[in-house]
C-alpha cells in the first residue's frame, strides 16, 4: 500500500513522505533504520475511475495557472486570517469565476464534509493539481501549517506563470511569420501557380523537375483538398501518440537541448524550475527523496526526469545531490551542483536554490527578450530560401523558352 506518513528521530527532529510498504509494522521497521520512529501514517487511496475521468476532462477543460495562484494565495490569507478549511474554501468557490474549477472546488468541499482531507480530495483531480500541489498541501495539513505552505505554492506557481508567459510572448513574432508565410504559400499554389501552368503547355516548355514538383504540389491542393485536413489531424495525432511513447519524449527532449536556439532557454527553464521547487519543497519539509521523485516527475523534459529519478536513487544510498549533478554536465550548468555543494556545506540549501532560481529566472526573462532580433535571421534564411526556389522553378522553364526562341 501507499501510505504517507510523518515520523520524528530522537533529536526531535521531524520528517514527512510517502512510501510504498506492505503494512504498519514494514513502514516502522524501514523508518527505524533510518534512526526515525514513525508517528502516525494514513494509506493514499488510488481512486481510479476519478483518476481516469479528472485526466480525461481536465485535459480538455484546462485550469489556468494563474487560476490555481490566486486559488492558493486567497486560501492562505482566509486560513491565517482565522476562517476554518471548509468556509475558507466555499467562499473561494463562490467567488471563482471558471465554471470547471468551482465544480472541482464544489466537490472538494462536500469531500471535507464527509471527513476527507484537503489533500485527498485535491489528489482526484490530478490534471488540475499536480503531485507537487497534492504533496505540499499533504505536509502542510500535517505539520501544522498549511497557510505557510500554501504560500509557498502561490509564489511556486506565480513564477512558473511568469515564466511561462515569458516563452509564449517570445514565440508569438515568428509563430505569426511562419502562418503569414504558409497562407501566402497556399494562395500561391491554388491561384497563382494554375495560371502559370497553362502559359507553360501554350508555350511547350520543357519543365525542370523543381517545377513539376511545384505544380504536382498545386494540382494536389486544388484537387485532392479534402484528404489533406484528415491527414494532418491523423498526422498530428501520431506524433501526439508517439510523444507521450518513451521513445518520443527521448527524441523531443535531445531536440529541444540540441537545437542552438533552443538549448539556452530550455536548459535555464529547467534549472530555474527544479531550483525553485526544489526549494519550495525543502522548505515544506519534505525528504530530500521524495523531493526528487516528486520533481522527476514533474519537470516533462525526458532527460531531467531521467537523471533526477537516478539522483533519488542514489541519494537513498548516501551519495551527496551535489555530486550526482555534477555528473549530468549536458543538462545541469557547473553553477547549479556547485551552488548545491554550498548549501550542503552551509544547511541553508533552499534559501540558495532560491536565490538560484531568481538567477535563472532573470537568464530567461534576457533570453525571451532577444528571441527576436535571435530568431528573424533564421526567419529571413527559411523564407527567402522558399522564396527563392519557387522564382527558381517559376522562371527556369520560362528562360529556357526564351532561348529557344533566340
């Protein structure tokens, strides 16, 4: 069974987790070897069909993170402020405007009613909040201080909105160059190009490959248009099946830290986000492992994953983080296992993973800021390569008319 549980050692201090183990007497055994005494648990119920319809919905039915931030900001001021759980979170439900997010709330709220915990009734919806929401609120329910906890979430999710608003921003120019570019492209095929391929056969001009390329393209587009959007949806289809395949986010994630353009700001999200929730978690009180799997499974690059579930792993087995970081050079800058090294050494590590958050973060926020002029060289290179072998193809046949003529 999975169970979470809290457990103290003999110098008092405090720990917090979850752990797959067969019954009590198991959980207390493993904890005793790691010096701690276990103090209370409680088993994690996997409710699959709520499982399955939350993934289902939510993943069409999205919440904003900006929704889940002010969600958490609001409930911590409203708990600090002396409102028990269960009024603190009608009151939020009433004010929410996105009508899926009150139903979820709604339903939460009628859980605690019936003596479930925040926890639990946030973990049947886990496309809404993620693992990394259900386990901080889970230790912030049993250490005592959940308004503290939620603030932490609230500045975790603020900045990951900013962030993320930061990359799309950055995305919009040439996401508007390349559309603009390929609707010129297909009023060129369907109405430009026919035009040109009756002047060709009046004048019997012997026709380049490049040419017969473009007009087997045109003709297509004009003709056989019904195929092309049920092979595009099937089409993206497949590489939304093969993406969520080992194999596929292997080949997204060697993509995304080997394109030039790309690998700056992938690196540096990913650093700034492990820094931050890093933090975030230590400062909860969760383990050190389980703030690792935790986090290898809430970074989505395939090689962070990877390495952070290695780094659980071996950090169970008495290997300081710091060195296993060190190892993974092609993902991991020299600065974050030294950084790391440092708050080992000194015990303030989440104050400065935090700090080293903020760097990264402010790294990214420079990098977005010049995608542009970064970006619109490789733009003009794309388009006037397209431009310039559709002159090509067009103008070969007709210079060889003409000095056929001469």
């Amino acid at each position: 069974m999975q169970v979470f549980y809290t457990a103290k050692n003999y110098a008092g201090e405090t720990k917090s987790g979850e752990l797959k183990v067969k019954d009590e007497r198991d959980l207390a055994n493993q904890l005793r070897l790691d010096g701690f005494v276990l103090t209370s648990f409680k088993e994690i119920k996997e409710e699959a069909e709520n499982k399955t319809e939350a993934k289902l919905l939510n993943r069409l039915f999205g919440i904003p993170i900006s929704e889940k931030m002010m969600f958490a900001r609001n409930l911590s001021v409203m708990i600090s402020s002396g409102l028990p759980l269960s009024r603190a979170l009608i009151n939020l439900t009433d004010q929410t405007q996105n009508k899926r997010f009150k139903k979820v709330l709604k339903n939460i709220y009628e859980d605690l009613q019936t003596g479930s915990t925040l926890s639990d009734g946030m973990a049947k919806y886990p496309a809404i909040f993620d693992e990394l929401f259900v386990n901080m609120i889970r230790v912030g329910e049993s250490g005592g201080n959940l308004e503290e906890v939620l603030q932490i979430l609230a500045e975790q999710l603020e900045k990951e909105h900013d962030l993320t608003q930061k990359v799309k921003g950055a995305m919009v120019y040439p996401t508007v160059i390349l559309v603009a570019m390929v609707l010129i492209g297909i009023v060129m095929m369907v109405y430009v190009v026919p035009e040109l391929v009756s002047v060709f056969g009046e004048l019997n001009a012997n026709l380049p490959t490049s040419t017969k390329f473009i007009i087997a393209t045109s003709n297509f587009m004009r003709n056989d248009w019904m195929f092309l959007l049920p092979g595009l949806v099937v089409l993206v289809f497949a590489l939304k099946l093969f993406s969520t395949t080992a194999s596929g986010k292997r080949t997204a994630a060697f993509l995304t830290v080997n394109i030039p353009i790309m690998r700056d700001i992938v690196i540096k999200l990913n650093c700034a986000r492990f820094a931050r929730i890093y933090s975030s978690l230590i400062k909860s009180g969760l383990p050190v492992v389980e703030t690792l799997k935790i986090l290898s499974r809430t970074l989505t690059n395939f090689y962070y994953q990877e390495a952070l579930q290695k780094a659980a792993d071996n950090v169970q087995k008495g290997i300081p983080l710091s060195k296993i970081i060190y190892e993974e050079k092609k993902i991991f800058p020299v600065l974050v296992p030294q950084m790391i090294e440092v708050g080992e050494e000194t015990g303030k590590t989440e104050d400065i993973l935090l700090k080293l958050a903020e760097f990264y973060e402010g790294e990214v926020n420079q990098l977005t800021k010049n995608m542009s002029s970064i970006i619109e060289p490789v733009l003009m290179l794309i388009i006037g390569s397209a431009v310039g072998f559709f002159a090509i193809s067009i103008l070969q046949p007709i210079y060889s008319v003409m000095q056929n003529i001469n």
